[in-house]
C-alpha cells in the first residue's frame, strides 16, 4: 500500500492518492484529506504487472507534487454550517403559488427561463419546471451552500469544498477550494470563481482551478462576494470592499453598510443585505451610498427587478418585502414557511428559498399582491417530488466512444506541461488556447469528444459545455 498526500498553501489542493496491490489486482482510492474518496479496482494478469501499473500511477502522482504522508495527520477541511434563527410572520400572508419541501434547509437558488434549482443542507439539487413540476434532482456529498449562475453555466458550491458543474447530465467537480478556506459564499464570472469565508477573507481562483489572489477583509466573517467583468465585491462584518479582479488591489472600502448577511448586484449597483435590518444600495464605482432600504428584522437575503427598478428583502421574522429603487416600502408579506434565505425574482414572480427547506413562489404582480393586502391569496400548491425520479451524483466515469463513431462533437485532448495537466483542442479551427475542463476526468495523453466550446469572455481560454465523453 502507497499512501499520498497533496495539500498547497494558499488555495491550492488537498487531496489523497492510494494505491494498494494485492494480488494481481490494484485498488485506487482518492479524493479529498478526510473523506472517504472514490475508489476504482483494476485486475492484471499476473501480480508482477500489477505492482507496475500501481508503481507508474504512484509515479504519475509523485511528478504532480503528492509526497508520501500518514493518513489521519492532515485533517479535513473545517465546515460552517450557517446557524439562522426565524420566527413566524405577523404580517399578511403573501400569495404563494405553489411551494416545494426539498428536506432541509435550503440556501441555493437560481431561475432562468428555463427551470429553477434549489439546493439543501443535505447535498440534495432539484430542478424544477416554473409551474411547480420536479424535473430533476441530484446528489452532491456534502451541503450546498449557493447556486450561482455563469454565461450558460450552472454551478453549485458545496460544503466539501468543490464547486459543481450542473450544466451537463452529470455533476462534475470544477473548481476545488482550498483546505484553509471555511466557505460562506461564492461567486462566478466567466470562469473566475470568488470565495468568502469565515476568517473575513476574498480568494479568487481561475479557470483552471489555480489560486490568483486572496485579501484579508476588515471583518471576521463575510458572506458577501459578488463578481463581474472588472471587481469583486466583498461583504462582510466591517462594510464592503471592491478590489480589482485582475490582481486583488483595492478600490474602495466603506463601512456605510456593515453586518453584511448576504449581497446582490446589478450593472451600477451592489445591494448590502445586513443585519442591522437595512438593505443598502452602493454605487459600484466609488460605494457611495446611494438608496437605504428599512425593514423590521435582520435581512437574510435581497434580490431585485432587472435594473433595480424594485428591491426585494426576506427577514429573519419570515417576512419578504417590496421597496421602490427610492427606498419607499411599497409592501410586506409573510411567507408562510420560513425564513428566506435566498432569492430571485423572474417575470413578476419572486422565488425564495428559506429555513424549513422549502423552495415557494410569491406572485409578486401588482393585482395579486394588492389581493393579498387585503388578506386574499391563493391557496398554495405543495409539490411533491415523483418517487421514480432517478438520483444523478457526481462521477468521474466516462462514456467512451469511437474515433469513427464520434459523430459531431469538438475533439480535445489531456498533455503535460510541467507538473500540470492542460486540456487543449485538437480539431482544427481554433485558438491555441487551454480549456476549461474537469480535472478529475484529465488523463494524460487522453482524447475527449465535447459537444462544444465556447471563448471566455475575456478571451484566452475555451470553456466546454455538454456532456463529455472519450475517445478510444
């Protein structure tokens, strides 16, 4: 038995290897410093060919950076799980149109046009259609902590320290966290990923999962970071900061808005959810305050109309609220089932997802709210979820295919560069840039079909969507 460790400083991995032989057949095992990992047997035809598949992938490994080490010293990453408190609604009941119970509670939503997503505390993802209908559900193994949206893609941020890529069939791990970093929030901006976490902290990690730059925030905790083509946006005890995205180099700070719970942002604007029971709107180019919105509690969440036309809060007394851009509350309402803890707001509907686990959508158009006003609402819908519904996870297998069976697809394939694995194109066509790809998939000298690709923003690297598969 081979037992490796890889632990980086300053956002890099931490993970394990093992190799064991017995026989003539060699059992892998990897995976992330105090977990249980994934583990993939293999059958030679004699022990002495086994002994030298395990010797060349402990080596593979060695030339990586893992080093022999004792299982149990290194210690799995820490975890916070977010302790809230919520008490029940005094105020009218909001017209909730249908809810949906995902079994815990419940921090990470987004809605396009498409579907919604809604993640728990217990790992569980579901899609579901905006009628309320339960259209998919996968496994993560750990907590969610967000949902955040990039371009086309759909990432969730998990407490095991790995951010998943929900775009295809199947969960891929795309970016892994550092083992010092305890994750409160994350965002995403054409494949620039940003952390907050409990020591206060900003850590940005890029396209290939490589740490970029962190900051020590004026806080000692921070939930909010919000990202786009030019800054990062961080919240945390002692206000909100922007730094520049390309090298962490500070722009502005301002304690205006301190206690941040939880951040949104639109073109000019980064919205402050605190709990000092205000939500503040701050001009993104100086962080001049420009709007305060006051509630009754400490405010869990925010969200807005496009452009900031109309500003959403949810307390910790179970309330959401309306506000107009100038900061004049226009309506209060209860949920009904908790706390919101996230949201957003689509096509005159607001999704929530709050404290009991529950994923409701709030008919947030004017003749349904001024009905609720006047404590008329609809009764709610309680979806249920279909118990054949097939359970996807996370997996490192793929479906292989033929060079002559390919059909479309864009061919890419795995080489050394030093101690690292890049992925870059190899029909013709393209630039001769890296590839935003799965490290758990990359194998040297290995040749994948992609359904397609598509240029960063930015430009520099491509970033496959759809599903993967490899080329035998």
């Amino acid at each position: 038995m081979t037992y490796l460790e890889l632990s980086e400083d300053g956002g890099g991995a931490h993970k394990f290897y093992e190799a064991v032989v017995s026989g003539t057949r060699v059992t892998i095992t990897y995976g992330r410093i105090g977990e249980t990992g994934q583990t993939k047997s293999t059958d030679f035809p004699t022990e002495d060919k086994a002994r030298a598949a395990a010797a060349k992938k402990v080596n593979e490994k060695l030339r990586k950076g893992y080093a022999p080490a004792v299982r149990g010293v290194r210690q799995r990453r820490p975890v916070t799980r977010r302790t809230v408190t919520s008490t029940r609604s005094t105020a009218l009941q909001a017209p909730v149109l249908w809810r949906f119970d995902s079994g815990a509670s419940a921090f990470g939503v987004f809605v396009d046009e498409e579907r919604c997503w809604v993640g728990n505390q217990r790992g569980d993802v579901f899609t579901l259609a905006h009628s309320g209908t339960v259209t998919g559900r996968f496994r993560l193994p750990d907590g969610v902590k967000c949902i955040v949206a990039d371009d086309f893609w759909i990432y969730a941020g998990c407490d095991d320290g790995k951010v998943y890529d929900l775009s295809g069939k199947v969960p891929r791990a795309a970016y892994e966290i550092a083992a010092d970093v305890d994750i409160y929030w994350l965002d995403i901006h054409d494949g620039i990923l940003g952390v907050s976490d409990r020591a206060g902290r900003i850590t940005t990690i890029d396209y290939e999962d490589e740490f970029q730059w962190a900051r020590t925030g004026q806080g000692d905790y921070a939930w909010m970071v919000r990202c786009d083509e030019d800054a990062v946006y961080h919240g945390h005890s002692g206000g909100v900061s922007r730094f520049d995205a390309s090298d962490g180099s500070p722009v502005w700070h301002t304690s205006a808005a301190d206690q941040v719970l939880f951040g949104w942002q639109e073109d000019d604007a980064v919205y402050a959810a605190t709990a000092r029971r205000t939500v503040h709107r701050l001009a993104k180019a100086d962080g001049r305050v420009e709007a305060v919105y006051r509630c009754d509690a400490p405010v869990y969440s925010c969200a807005t109309s496009p452009g900031g036309g109309y500003v959403f809060a949810g307390d910790s007394h179970s309330s959401v609220y309306c506000f107009a851009a100038s900061g004049e509350r226009l309506w209060k309402l209860g949920t009904g089932c908790g706390s919101a803890l996230s949201m957003q707001f689509l096509d005159d509907r607001l999704y929530i997802v709050t404290t009991d686990g529950s994923l409701a959508c709030v008919d947030a158009g004017e003749a349904a709210i001024a009905a609720a006003c006047q404590g008329r609402v609809p009764e709610a819908v309680d979806v249920k979820a279909a118990a054949s519904l097939p359970v996807v996870e996370p997996s490192v297998v793929l479906e292989t295919v033929t060079a002559g069976g390919a059909g479309e697809g864009v061919v890419v394939e795995c080489v050394r560069e030093g101690d690292r694995l890049r992925v870059r194109v190899s029909s013709p066509g393209y630039q001769a840039w890296n590839v935003q790809f799965p490290k758990d998939i990359r194998e040297a000298g290995a040749r994948y079909l992609v359904e397609g690709l598509r240029p960063a923003g930015r430009g520099g690297f491509y970033r496959t969507y759809g599903e993967i598969r490899r080329l035998v």
